[in-house]
C-alpha cells in the first residue's frame, strides 16, 4: 500500500477513535450533570451505533487493502493490516 493512502487511513482510523470517545466523554459530563437517564440511555444507543458503523466502515477498508496488496502482487505476509479490531 502507498504511504499516501496508508497515511490517509490511519487518519481516519484516529478520527474515527477521537470521535468516539468526545460522544462517550459528552455523554458522561451530562450524566454528571445530572441530566435525564433516560434521554442519555438514546444519546448511549446512538454512539454505540455510530462506533459499530466506524467499526464496519474499517472492516471495509482493511478488506479493500488486502485486495489492493493482491492486486498488487504482495505475498499476504508482506502486507500487513494497519486496522486493530477494537
């Protein structure tokens, strides 16, 4: 893989992580404040499905890379995932 796009990967892949945690991290600072249970119970549901989908979208791009190193004749030893499952 180029360093161009393995460089734009690990980008999103970081953004993605930072992403996730300020959603957990705002949603705890309300939970401190005091705010309602419940509303936060939907704020919780909707961050757990939007790092599911960061989730996938990575699974997506990890399978993109080991076809691209494929394509471009890597043994799959040689290529290496960059993506960790978390």
């Amino acid at each position: 893989m180029s360093d161009d796009l393995r460089q734009t990967l690990m980008n999103v892949i970081k953004a993605m992580e930072i992403l996730n945690n300020r959603y957990e991290a705002k949603i705890e600072e309300l939970r401190q404040k005091g705010k309602d249970e419940e509303e936060l119970q939907k704020l919780v549901k909707g961050a757990m499905a939007m790092k599911d989908a960061s989730g996938i979208y990575l699974s997506w791009s990890n399978h993109f890379v080991e076809r691209l190193g494929q394509i471009e004749g890597l043994e799959p030893d040689e290529e290496e995932s960059i993506i960790s499952e978390h």
